[in-house]
C-alpha cells in the first residue's frame, strides 16, 4: 500500500504534495497531505481523505469507499467487494467517475 501511494506523486513535487494511507483495525484510508500555502495558516499539512478501503474480516473481502460532500464515506458500487485489494488501488487509478481526484 505504501508503495502505490508513493507513487501516486512525482518525486519532484512531495514537498508540496503527498499521498498516505492511515490504518485502523478494519480500514484503511487513502489520504492526500498538501503543504502549508500560507504562512498565516501556519506549518500544519492539510489532510483530505480520499477513499476508504474496508476490510471485512469474515469474508476476507475488501470493499472501495468513497468520501461524500457530507464527509461521510458512501460505497463505491461501480466495482465489487473483492480479495484482491489491488483491483480497488486499479480503480481508485482509474477514477472514471472523478468522484475520488476531481
């Protein structure tokens, strides 16, 4: 996982911009980390989260989860709950939606 974040982002640009997975028992979520823009705001990165990836441990399946305007995560439902959590990251890629980058 850590992989596919770092290379969502061009080495010459992450000092400006990151793309991170933050980990909990039964998820993960792909958060991108843009740098501080002005000084008055102070040095704090900004922190939006873009997706979720859901875990269901009786199944073993993962599912893709994206985030409303409500900042509530919604199911993505153009694809399937799966065991390889790679045809999400290849979904979260493609975004054919535009609903996860813009």
């Amino acid at each position: 996982m850590r992989r596919w974040c770092d290379q969502r982002v061009p080495e010459r640009v992450r000092d400006q911009v990151r793309i991170e997975c933050e980990e909990a028992d039964r998820h993960l979520t792909i958060v991108e980390c843009r740098a501080p823009w002005r000084v008055e705001l102070g040095s704090e990165w900004t922190r939006v989260p873009v997706a979720r990836l859901g875990h269901t441990r009786t199944t073993g399946t993962w599912t893709l989860y994206y985030r409303e305007r409500t900042l509530r995560f919604r199911r993505y439902d153009l694809v399937p709950p799966t065991t390889n959590v790679g045809e999400l990251l290849d979904e979260l890629d493609r975004d054919p939606t535009a609903i996860f980058w813009g």
